[in-house]
C-alpha cells in the first residue's frame, strides 16, 4: 500500500522569508499524482500545487513551488516570501495514476508565520 | 457557484443512534470521496464512487456506509456510531480526468458520546 510521510509535525518561519517542508512517499506505481494541499482554520481544504509523476519539471505556482524527485520519492514544497496569511496545515497527497479516485494523504505540517 | 455542500456541518450524537451526513455536488463530477481527518494521522478515505451505483472501499471503512443511487450525491451512513468514530469528516468530488483536482466540502464535525 502506498503511503505519504510528512517528517515535520509543526515549522516556522519569519515574515518575507522561505520555509521548505518536506514529504516522502513510497509506491511502486510508475504513474500517479502528487499534491500539497493547505488548510487554514475554516478547515476548508484548499489544493496549492500539483506535479505529474511523469513530468521532470517541478511545477510552480506563483510563491509556491515543488522539488520533485521521483528516484528518492521525495516532493517538497517551498514556500517564497511568507506572508501571514500562509500560516495553516499543508498535507502532502498522492494519487494513483490510472485508478479512480484512491487518495492517501501525509499526516501533515502545521506552519506558523511569524511577523 | 461551483460547490460541494455537506449537512450537518455540527452534530452531537450517542453510541448506537443511526446517523447520515449528506453530500451534494453541482458540477456533474463523476467521482466523489469521503474522507475523516484526525489529528496526526491527516486524511484518510473512507469511501469513494467511480460513478452512479459505483462504489469501492478507501483505506478505514469499517464502520461506514455509503450509497451512490444519483451522480450529484453520495451519503455516509454510520449504522451504529462509536465513539472512535469521533471526527472532522470531508466530502469531495472531482471529474474523471485523473489530473485534475478534487473539491472538498466544508467539513462535518461530529461528537460520538
């Protein structure tokens, strides 16, 4: 069974700074989907990036970007120029490629802005 | 407005009282989810739907029930709550390609006493 590991419980990080937080996963599939998603305190799940596994490029989005590395099945995500408002859970995702819908998530990382 | 919508949003309940969380898409999407989230262990899925009559267990089903008989609902049915079923329960729903993202609902926060 694929699972998702988020090795960083809680991170920090100063206003206008970057924070990177990390997650592995462990599959055999050669085809699937990794994503970050954040939840702030409404709780509302809300997706911040996606990668392909069979895209070699790390997707970006605006502050937001992904190193991706598909050998060490390691998918970080690095946050540029933290704003306060960044302050949330992040849940780290994968999704097999070519089967519906089965979605396993990390266990998260709470991240706290500091002004 | 795009939107999948849940309800109840709150419910206190006791071990054994039949119960059922309601979820509704407006996007015609053929797949939707059902997901708890628990501290530490973030969200696992209970159950998910391919499509109308289509349904196939996530990784914590025990316990629960679910039901696709229309494309734009999917409810959870817990038949004899427990309070290990104490939990922020999420619904989603996304359309078949397999790329593209899935919407979650607001969340069901529900008490087991």
């Amino acid at each position: 069974a694929q699972t998702v590991t988020q090795s960083q419980p809680e991170m920090s990080v100063q206003e206008a700074e970057t924070v990177t937080l990390s997650c592995t996963y462990d599959t055999s599939e050669s085809d699937y989907y990794l994503f970050w998603y954040k939840q702030p305190p409404s709780r509302q799940m809300i997706l911040v990036i996606r990668q392909e596994a069979y895209k070699q490029q790390n997707a970006t989005e605006n502050r937001f970007s992904v190193n991706f590395q598909k050998a060490a099945k390691s998918f970080s995500l690095k946050i540029s120029d933290s704003q306060l408002g960044d302050a949330a859970m992040y849940f780290c995702a994968y999704r097999r490629g070519n089967y519906g819908q089965n979605f396993v998530f990390g266990p998260g990382t709470r991240l706290s802005v500091l002004p | 407005e795009a939107q999948v919508t849940q309800n109840p949003r709150y419910l206190i309940t006791v071990t054994g009282k039949k119960l059922t969380v309601t979820c509704s898409q407006n996007m015609n999407h053929e797949y939707m989810s059902w997901y708890r989230q628990d501290p530490g262990l973030g969200l696992r899925q209970i159950y998910y739907s391919m499509n109308v009559e289509v349904t196939d267990k996530g990784d914590v089903p025990e316990g629960y029930k679910v039901s696709r008989k229309e494309k734009r609902n999917f409810p959870l049915i817990l038949e004899s709550p427990s309070p290990n079923q104490t939990s922020l329960y999420f619904c989603a729903s996304s359309p078949e390609d397999h790329g593209r993202d899935q919407y979650f609902g607001p969340g069901t926060r529900l008490l087991v006493l």
